[in-house]
C-alpha cells in the first residue's frame, strides 16, 4: 500500500501546472557572462570587468568573487559587488589582489530563479621578490654559505647590501622554485672587489628550467644592470652559478638585488 501511494504522489506531481512547483524549478537559472580588460598585471594596477546577466534583472546587485584566501576552503567569495544595468550588462573596476586568484562573476537566486555565475577567469597580478638577504620559502638550495654572508660589499666601486656571490673560486650556485609564476629576473652582476684578484675574469648565468636567462662574463670594472623577461608556464625554477677564465686569480661573482617578478597561486589548481 505503501509503494502504491508513493508512485501515486509520484504521478501526481507530475501532472502539476508549473504554478504549483518550487519557483526555482519553474524558472530555471541565471545565465552569466563575463570577460576583464587584463589577465596578467603588475599588482596595483585596475582591471575592469565586464558582462551580462540573462534574464536581465535591473538594479539587481552581481557579485564579483574571488576563489578564497583559505587554501583548505574550495569555493569563492564575495570581493566587490556591481549593480546590473536595465539591459542586463555590467560593470566593475577593481584591484585584483596580489598573485594569481580566480575570479567569477557571480548573480543570486531571484525572481524565481536560481544562481548563475561566469566562467571563472585567472588574474596574475606580478610583484617582485627579493632573492637574497631575505627568508623565502621558495629557495631549493644554496652551496655558496647563504646570500649576502659576506655583509656590505661593493662592485666596481659602487656599494651592495643585497646580493648573491659566488665562493672565490667562482664555484656555487643557489636555486629557487618558481612554481611557473615568475615572468622576469632583475640584477647587477659584478666582481666583488675585495675579494677578486686584479686581473680576475668571471662568468655568471642565470637559468630557467630549460632556458638560458642570462650569461654574462665581467672582469673588476664590470657593473652591469640585467633584465630579462622569460615564460612563466616554461620555468619551474631559477639556478644562479659562476666560473672564472683564469684559475689562479680569486675571482668572487656577484648578482647584486637580485630580484624576481610573480604572481604566485594561491592553490595548485590556479598555476598557468
């Protein structure tokens, strides 16, 4: 009798006008669009955010959303907000927070119908990151006694705080992990003057994972700025080393305020 009254209110319902149903059932959902002026940024600057909601709810409020700062919660939540224009579009400028976040448009439940959001979109919003002289957890090793050991130095006469160096004998390296996040490498590469030979000739490179960033030779009256941009999706990872022409001269390398520019993710699933 059971089974029998079930498969009858079964029917039933089935039979019911849309009148009778939940509303969000009767009417459907949203239909979000949205597409931002810039994918990749230096933080700081403005994106603005355009779309559409369908059907239009004029002066309804659509939510601009962020995926959440907590890395053990999956989900968005709500940063800015936009009032839908009588034709369904809006509009939003915003500054996107630092590193790479996802972002959505996002219109609630209303008139009958469920939620809608967008397709969700990664902003990388790039930053610099000091390599030496400061605690980072992105540094994989370092055979040369830790950047800046040595104290204030100075290269071809102009004086450094911030640096890496090589041992005197031109030997060592330090490598960083990038997570494919980083889209440039700044510095100033030189020969320690205090602890290099005259006569000395050194060599550094600077390598990404597979590219070859930089190589460039230098003798003591070399002190030469570097800025070279490269693929994030390509370059996991960031290996600074030396050598020397002449191995009977102390020949100490140096790259002074060596720097990177990322946008790091806030979770795995929003690397490029």
């Amino acid at each position: 009798m059971r089974k029998l009254l079930v498969a009858v209110s079964a029917a039933f319902a089935g039979l019911l006008p849309a009148t009778f149903l939940a509303p969000a059932d009767a009417a459907g959902s949203y239909s979000v669009t949205a597409k931002v002026s810039a994918t990749s940024i230096n933080f700081g600057q403005e994106v603005t955010m355009t779309g559409k909601v369908s059907p239009s709810a004029a002066g309804a409020k659509i939510r601009i959303q962020r995926s959440h700062d907590d890395q053990d919660y999956v989900g968005f939540e709500t940063v800015h907000t936009a009032t839908i224009r009588s034709d369904g579009t809006f509009s939003k400028t915003f500054e996107p927070s630092i590193g790479t976040y996802t972002w959505r448009a996002y219109k609630m439940y209303g008139q009958g119908r469920s939620g809608g959001a967008s397709t969700p979109i990664a902003i990388h919003a790039y930053t610099w990151y000091q390599l030496a002289n400061a605690t980072w957890v992105h540094v994989l090793s370092d055979d040369t006694g830790g950047p800046g050991r040595f104290g204030p130095i100075t290269v071809a006469g102009a004086p450094f705080k911030s640096y890496w160096e090589s041992k005197p004998d031109a030997t060592g390296s330090t490598r960083w992990y990038l997570e494919r996040s980083c889209r440039r490498f700044i510095g100033t590469v030189g020969l320690d003057d205090a602890r290099s030979d005259a006569g000395a000739f050194g060599r550094v490179r600077v390598a990404g994972s597979p590219t070859l960033l930089l190589d460039k030779s230098m003798n003591g009256s070399t002190k030469l700025a570097v800025d070279v941009s490269f693929d994030p999706a390509k370059n996991s990872w960031l290996t600074i080393s030396a050598s020397r022409l002449h191995a009977d001269k102390a020949t100490a390398v140096v790259v002074a305020n060596p720097k990177v520019q990322c946008a790091f993710p806030h979770n795995e699933d929003e690397l490029p």
